[in-house]
C-alpha cells in the first residue's frame, strides 16, 4: 500500500483535460506543476489528463510534452502516480499483436505508476480512498453501461486493431455523441450518487475520499457510520475560464491551491 508520513508532501490533481488545440491550459498546469512540484515526493494524477487517449502509439505533441513532464518528475526522485479517467481510459493498455510489444506503456516512458480505480492509500495514518469518479455517477445508467463496455479487454483490443487514423475519428465521434447527450441529461445524472460514495468508502475503511471526474469542486464534510468524514472533489482545468487547481496532502492537513470555484 502506498503510504505517506513524516515530512512527505504530495499533489492532487485531475481532468487536466490536455489537449493540442488549448496551449493555454497545458501551459497553466505544466508551470504549476513544476512549481508545486519542487517540495513535493509524491504526485497523484486521478485521471483525465488527456482530453483524449486513442492509444500509446502515437501520444502527439502534448503526450511527448507531459511524457517530458513527468520523466523529469520521477528522475528528480519524485514518484507519479497515473490513474486513468472516462477520457483517457486506453492508457497503458497493451495494443494488439506485434505492434503492442514494440510500443512501450505511456506509465514506464514517463516512470510513473499506473492506479487501478479506486486506490486504498494512508496519509499521514489516515485511509484514504483515491478515483476518478466516473464510478461514482451510479444514476447515469447509459453512461456506466457504456463505462463497463469500453473497459471490457474485447472493446479495447478491437479498438486499438484499427489504423490510427481510424481510432482518432472514432475518438471524436464519440467524443461528440458524449457532449451531445450531456447536454440533454439532467444535471443530477452527471454527479455522484450519495448511497455509492458512502458504499466505497466504507467498503475500504476509508474516512477520506479524493477524486475528480465531476468538475464540481468542493470540500465536503460529511457523516459516515456516525463518524466524520470528508470528500474534497478536484478541480477540472481551463485557462481561459480561469480554472484550474491542486489538492496538496501534509501531516498538518489538506490544502487547496489553485482556481478552485
């Protein structure tokens, strides 16, 4: 188990949401995670640093820019933590036949480690419960039936089979067809279900959960079992609207940097 203690220091962040066509918003998190980086030994990813992920043959520009990123990271002696999010679920996942052997996994390029979702970790004595959150939204029936397909072996090697060409309009169509039914789902589908966070948390022992997914940045404290509890909910990143920010872990407690709303 991943533990923290002493004077360790570690960063929290999710849905980055990296993407070549906004510069500005990778420019934001790449300055503010060399910066809050320096005191720190561990970082936490939770998911969703790429707004799309069709496979680790081919990262692009701003794969091979965070692959730059968090190789400098972990030479520096910090340890990366990458858990995969509802838009980059492919990373790391192993390409059919013979291109798979010769495409080494984003995690080992970059010297980070791969989360599974959700993750059991102690922070300074305290467990905590790490995810994405995507899980958590048990009300959106479509999208967890959706969730359990794409993350079926079958789904993914029959996807990452395809010419790349082909898996990047396939990306965007359903990244289209995503945007299209959120817009007509009601507001409620898209957030976590009460009944899940305390089942998860309490299926893990834990009195802390940590995860984005939802973009609704939040502190909250809560009830469970009678004893108190708390969810701190990321932040999702956008420069141009001014968001973006950082959970930061101590021994004296948690702390939020950043744009949190």
């Amino acid at each position: 188990m991943i533990e923290l203690r002493g004077a360790d220091r570690a960063l929290f962040a999710s849905d980055v949401h990296l993407d070549e066509r906004d510069p500005l918003t990778a420019d934001a998190f790449f300055e503010a995670l060399a910066r809050e980086s320096a005191g720190a030994t561990h970082v936490f990813l939770l998911g969703d640093l790429f707004e799309a992920w069709v496979g680790d043959d081919d990262p692009g520009a701003i794969g091979r820019r965070a692959l730059d990123s968090l190789a400098a990271l972990t030479a520096a002696g910090r340890r990366v933590f990458l858990m995969r999010g509802n838009r980059d679920f492919l990373l790391d996942v192993p390409l059919a036949g013979a291109a798979g052997a010769s495409v080494a996994p984003f995690s080992a390029r970059a010297g980070a480690t791969m989360l599974a979702d959700p993750t059991r970790v102690l922070l300074f004595g305290r467990p905590a419960l790490l995810a994405h959150g995507d899980a958590l939204c048990t009300d959106d029936a479509d999208y967890q039936a959706f969730r359990a397909q794409s993350r079926s072996p079958a789904w993914q090697q029959a996807f990452l089979s395809q010419p790349l060409a082909a898996r990047v309009e396939a990306a965007r169509a359903l990244r289209a067809r995503s945007e299209a039914e959120k817009a007509a789902k009601a507001q409620y589908l898209m957030d976590v279900n009460a009944a899940e966070v305390e089942r998860a948390m309490r299926e893990a022992g834990a009195s802390l959960l940590i995860h984005g997914h939802t973009h609704r940045p939040a502190h909250h404290r809560m009830r469970l079992d009678g004893a108190s509890a708390e969810r701190w909910v990321l932040p999702d990143w956008e420069a141009r609207a001014g968001r973006g920010g950082m959970l930061i872990a101590t021994a004296r407690g948690l702390q939020a940097i950043g744009a949190w709303e």
